[in-house]
C-alpha cells in the first residue's frame, strides 16, 4: 500500500486548518512532506488492515509485506476487521466499502480523503477509522476529520441511501481505545454549510489569524512558524521569571503546556539538524559532529566460527520468547490452560496525565519514604 495522496485541505489536519488556524495550511505548503517512522509504520499496519478485511469479506487480496511486520500489528489488525464484522451487524443489507476515496469538493476548494471503511444500508452510514498511533488519544466526537468523511459518504451514496443517522468510530488498538459517536445527517449537513465552507473558503486562501496549540503537532510549518515560536517563548518569559521558586499552583498551571513546549523545541532542533546535515546549512555558534555510536559485529556467523575455533563456548544468550510470541505458538486457549498462572501484567511507571485521561487514578504509596 503506498503512502496515501493529500488534499492541501486534508481531512487528517482539518482540526488545525478547520477549527483552529485556517492560514496554517497555505503556510505549511511551502515544506514537503517528511514522513517518519511511525509514518511509515502506521502505513504498513493500514495496508495489512485492509487486506485482512478483504477477505474476511470473501475478496480478493494479495497480503502486504514490510520492515514492520510484528504479532502486535497481527493482533491489532485482526481486532480492527472484528470491530468492522460486529459494526455491519447492526445495519441491514450493509455495503462495505475499504480504503473509500471520498469527493470532498462540494465543501472544502479541491477537496479528497479516504476513509479507512464505510459501512452504509438503510438509513444509517458508519464510517471506522483505524489509528495505529500511540502517542496521541483520538476520540471520534466532533472529530472534524471524521465529519469530513461522512459529508463526503453523503455527496457520494446520499442519491442512493436516505441515510439519517451517521456513526464514526475511531478504532486505536494500541491505546486500547473505541470511541464511537454518532450525529443526525441533518445536523451534520448544517455544520458543512455553517461551518465548513466559509472556514475551508479562509484556509484555501491563506486567511485568518495565526494560532497555536496542541494542532500544531503535526503541521509541516511547525518548526518555523513565527506563532507559535512567540506563544513558547512567551509561555517561557511569564512562568519563569521572580521569585526564584515556582508555587505549587504556578507548576499546575504549567504543567500541562510542558508538552507542547518541548514538542516545538525538538521540532526547532529537528528542523535545524536536517538543514545542516542534508542541506549543507551553517548555524551561528554550532556545528556538525559525528555522535556516540555502540560497537557492533560486521559479520556474527564469522565471529561465531572465530570464537568457538578458538575455544570459546558460552557465546550465545538464551532467553523465552516474549508472551505475545509464545501465546500466538500455543494459541489463546492452550496458552492460557498451561502458562496462565504464570503470566503477570506488572502496574505501569506513574505518569502525570490530565484529568481527562480514560486511565483510572493511582494512589502513590507514601509508605517506603524516609521520614
């Protein structure tokens, strides 16, 4: 599966360019797009999907294959294709279509998506949105992305279906995270009208007022953008300064913009490090030097063979294989007959999160400290 076409007004950034910051997406066209690892990652976990759906639906599929193959993405595919199995139950003589290019062009200026699956019969239409991520929690309620894909499974099934009801489900495995929300196809067409064709119109034209928050994220511009190095930097200038010592409500009032802060720092200094490396570019006051590096074997069978020849036996490490590896060997039912008792899921580090996380709170234990 090759990596997916974006609209200049993508579904994917609509939170940003939609609700939040309608230049950002003129101002983040002048970069190309890097795609990272997880990128790449979350790509491969896509196309495995979409075959496994494929023929859980009795169609033809060829399976992908990539660097990222695991038992994780195994797994976290196959529950996504029995989420989508359980979906269709509930809406009669359901349709499916995978991997669906949607015409976004009725509401947004050259306009497109694709959603990951769209379930349509009757009167009810339910798109699913598969997140392979872990770093950041999505939630289907007025997720602008998800509303884009179901105006645009409206302007493509609406003369075939009169749909009424539209569910839009996120699907994020490795946050053991379902949401699903639904809305009245009626209220959703007057947020495209009243909402998204005058705001899309603003950002397809570069107008509007520069903002910056959380959506920055993941803006192509966010290392650069001149608003939201002054949001940082002002952040900076009014937490820290006298008295010495910050108050413990000054350090709740920090803490939860501590994220972002450090977000725009590595994306400065990732920004910065490319240039130099790629582009030959000289920074005031830094230069490039080779970083710490782990030595490694050039050729393990031949160290294997020079070791034992010169009388060296204890060269290997022997261990299990991990619990997922050793469940999908065994299968679930053998595995847990023979092994379950054995099995523990140690309590995770405590983690500062915000009272909206879904997580349930832990009491620390004060009782080991020295008095």
């Amino acid at each position: 599966m090759a990596a997916r076409a974006h609209a200049a007004l993508s579904p994917s950034g609509a939170d940003r360019w939609l609700i939040h910051c309608t230049p950002s997406a003129r101002l983040e066209a002048q970069f190309s797009d890097l795609a990272g690892e997880a990128a790449a990652e979350g790509t491969a976990a896509h196309a495995l999907c979409e075959h496994k759906l494929k023929k859980a639906l009795k169609r033809r599929s060829h399976r992908p294959h990539s660097d990222y193959d695991s038992d994780e993405m195994e797994d976290c595919a196959d529950g996504y294709v029995a989420f989508v199995l359980e979906q269709m139950q509930g809406i009669p003589n359901a349709m499916v279509c995978i991997e669906q290019r949607l015409d976004l062009r009725e509401f947004v200026p050259e306009g497109f998506g694709t959603a990951d699956c769209l379930v349509i019969g009757g009167a009810i239409m339910h798109i699913v949105d598969f997140k392979y991520g872990v770093g950041v929690l999505v939630e289907a309620e007025r997720n602008p992305q998800m509303m884009l894909y179901a105006l645009g499974g409206l302007s493509m099934f609406g003369s075939l279906y009169d749909v009424s009801e539209v569910r839009m489900s996120i699907y994020q495995p490795r946050r053991e995270n379902v949401s699903t929300w639904s809305i009245a196809a009626d209220e959703l067409m007057a947020w495209a009208e009243e909402t998204v064709k005058p705001r899309a119109q603003m950002a397809f034209k570069g107008e509007g007022d520069f903002a910056a928050g959380v959506w920055c994220q993941f803006c192509r511009a966010a290392s650069r953008c001149r608003a939201r190095a002054e949001a940082q930097l002002c952040m900076a200038q009014d937490e820290f300064r006298l008295p010495p010592l910050l108050t413990d409500d000054e350090i709740a009032e920090l803490l939860p913009r501590l994220p972002e802060m450090v977000k725009w720092a590595n994306a400065v200094s990732a920004y910065a490090l490319e240039a130099a490396v790629n582009h030959g570019k000289s920074w005031q006051g830094f230069k490039l030097v080779a970083g710490r590096s782990v030595r490694k074997y050039s050729d393990e069978e031949k160290v294997a063979e020079a070791a034992k020849a010169a009388g060296f036996k204890d060269i290997f490490d022997h261990k299990l294989i991990t619990v997922t590896k050793m469940e999908k060997l065994m299968g679930k039912d053998t595995f847990n007959e023979v092994l379950g008792n054995f099995v523990i899921k140690p309590q995770g580090k405590p983690t500062l999160v915000p009272e909206s996380d879904k997580r349930p709170a832990i009491n620390a234990d004060f009782t080991n400290l020295e008095e």
